[in-house]
C-alpha cells in the first residue's frame, strides 16, 4: 500500500513551505554548531530529490573551514562591488543589504553539478535538466533545514569559477549552488526583500494563464 497523507500532515507540509526562508548573516548564530549528523540529515534529503533519467549528477562539498570561507567570501565581496553599480537608483539600498552569511554560518556546503559522459535518458534534447535536477536537490535542502529549524542561504554573487578553484574543483563540474547553514536568532514571516520593500509578492492570478499565455 502507498503512503498517503491526512489532510493534517499537507497542512502541515504547507506551513512548512510558506515558513522557509533565505537566511543571511544578520540572522546565523556564529556561536551555536550545527552537528556532522544535522548536516548528513540534509545532505541525505538533497540526494532524495528527482533527477532527469535518474542521473543525480549532484556533488556535495561540506565546509567548516575558516580559510575556505574566508577565500569564498572575498569573491563574495568582489563580485558584490561589481554588482552594486548595475542598480542605477537602487545603488544605495543595494549595498545596504546584507546579502550573504558566509563566515556566519557554521557550515557552509557547495552543491556542484558533475555531467555524465554518456547521454542521459530526458536529457538528450535540453542539456540544462542535469542543473535543473540538482536545483531539485537544493530546495529538498532548504525544505529538510527549515523543518530542523536551521536556517539556509544561498549565496549567487560568487565568481564560480573562483569557487571551483578555492574546492579544487573537478574542471567539468559546475557550480550551482554556495549554501550558507546555520542555526538562527529568528526566521522571519516574510521574506527579507519584501520586508525591506526591495520587491513586492507576486499574485497567483498574475502568473498563470490558462491554455495560452
Ligand atoms: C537561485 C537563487 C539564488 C539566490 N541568491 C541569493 C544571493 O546571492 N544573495 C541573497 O541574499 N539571497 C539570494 N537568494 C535568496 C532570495 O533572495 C530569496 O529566496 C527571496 O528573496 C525570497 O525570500 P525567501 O527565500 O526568504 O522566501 C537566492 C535565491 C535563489 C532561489
């Protein structure tokens, strides 16, 4: 018999979904350690995601160490300089915000995408559903953290290719993701962006048509 679930355990599964959140490093809590075990909990909810022809073409690297970090976080801080011009009007809001949690997470984990060698079942007519496949993987993540109460950040204003050579990375991986992982002070009801009215919540209504766009 397949397992089904009540309707008290969706509602719950909803809540969990509307109460995640993108952490950043005003809110990780430097001082408090995330275990080996919290950490291999995660990592084996990432590895239960979907992949294209049931490739899982995804790479963990699991970082505590103060001098990785500290190298991630000067492309972080390089890339973000670059980034702060392109936002005309918003310039000063931008470099206002806090945008990374590199050096206050506990943890941070690097999720790579390693292609196959030989074609992939589903893959063969759009090559990006090996990333797509290990985006699944990261929100399978976030979800699993959040109901842990352990806050997650992904981090994109990266140099990946100085990433790569920071993990000494495989030449044909890709960087997909740089996760910040670590216990919070609180999670906030709404997401951060929105709170500081960076950009508003979209409708439903105004995302989805019926039939044709
Ligand atoms: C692919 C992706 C990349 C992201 N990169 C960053 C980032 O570099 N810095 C950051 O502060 N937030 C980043 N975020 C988090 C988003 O800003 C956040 O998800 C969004 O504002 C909605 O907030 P919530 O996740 O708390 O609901 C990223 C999110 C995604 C899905």
């Amino acid at each position: 018999m397949s397992l089904l679930f009540t309707s008290e355990q969706q509602a719950l599964f909803e809540s969990l979904l509307q109460a995640r959140r993108d952490v950043r490093g005003n809110h990780f809590l430097c001082d408090e350690p995330v275990s080996d075990d919290e950490i291999q909990r995660i990592l084996q909810a990432a590895i239960w995601a979907p992949s294209v022809g049931y490739s899982q073409p995804w790479r963990f690297v699991v970082i505590r160490d103060d001098q990785v970090k500290q190298q991630v976080a000067h492309s972080f801080k390089q890339e973000n300089e670059k980034a702060a011009h392109l936002f005309d009007e918003k310039q000063q809001q931008y470099q206002q915000l806090k945008l990374e949690g590199i050096l206050e997470a506990p943890v941070n984990i690097a999720v790579f995408y390693e292609p196959s060698t030989a074609p992939v079942l589903g893959q063969t007519s759009m090559q990006e559903m090996g990333e797509y496949s290990v985006v699944c993987a990261v929100q399978n993540m976030w979800l699993m953290a959040r109901s842990m109460n352990i806050g997650i950040g992904w981090v994109s204003i990266l140099n990946p290719e100085d990433v790569k050579s920071i993990l000494s990375a495989p030449k044909d991986n890709k960087l997909v993701a740089y996760l910040c992982v670590g216990k919070v002070d609180e999670f906030l009801n709404r997401p951060e962006l929105e709170q500081l009215k960076w950009d508003k919540a979209k409708t439903l209504e105004s995302v989805v048509s019926y039939n044709r766009f």
